[in-house]
C-alpha cells in the first residue's frame, strides 16, 4: 500500500526566498515582478530586503511571501530560476 505523502511545509505560512545576481537596478523590480505573479496577496515594501555583496558586484534578495501551497512555492522558484539575471535561488 501506498503511503500518504507527508508535507514538509504546513500551509499557508509565510515564506523566505531568497535571490542573487549581478547589481542591477532591475533585479529587485524582477524578483518582486515573478513573486507577486503567483501570490494573491502583493509583496510590501517590509517583505523585501536587498544586501549588496562586499565588493558591490553582486546583490541578494530576499522575500518575505504568504506561500499558500507547495505548487505555489515550485512555480516561483521556476520562474526565478529562468530568469537572466538571477544566477542563484535559496
């Protein structure tokens, strides 16, 4: 018999994800973009931090979002992870 699949993130919860890439004025705009596509619920200035890398080359992202579903989660990630100027997801 097959056994139930256990979920390993209780829904809805809020979720950190996290963005890199190379410094760009559009990178934020970018991250933001993808996340609110698939969230009913607009990503807010607070849920948004940025961090510059040492030398300012690099900069990373992180979001703050209301995930309400695995399926949600995946789709995010898929879409950040085709974009060109993200080079790294968390």
């Amino acid at each position: 018999m097959d056994q139930p699949t256990k979920q390993l993130i209780d829904f809805p919860t809020m979720f950190l994800i996290k963005a890199m890439g190379h410094a760009n004025p559009e990178l934020r705009h970018e991250v933001v973009a993808i996340v609110n596509k698939h969230s009913a619920t607009k990503l807010q200035d607070h849920n948004v931090t940025l961090k510059e890398s040492s030398k300012g080359n690099y900069v990373s992202i992180t979001v703050n979002v209301h995930a309400t579903s695995q399926e949600q989660l995946d789709k995010i990630y898929t879409d950040l992870h085709a974009h060109h100027l993200i080079k790294m997801t968390l």
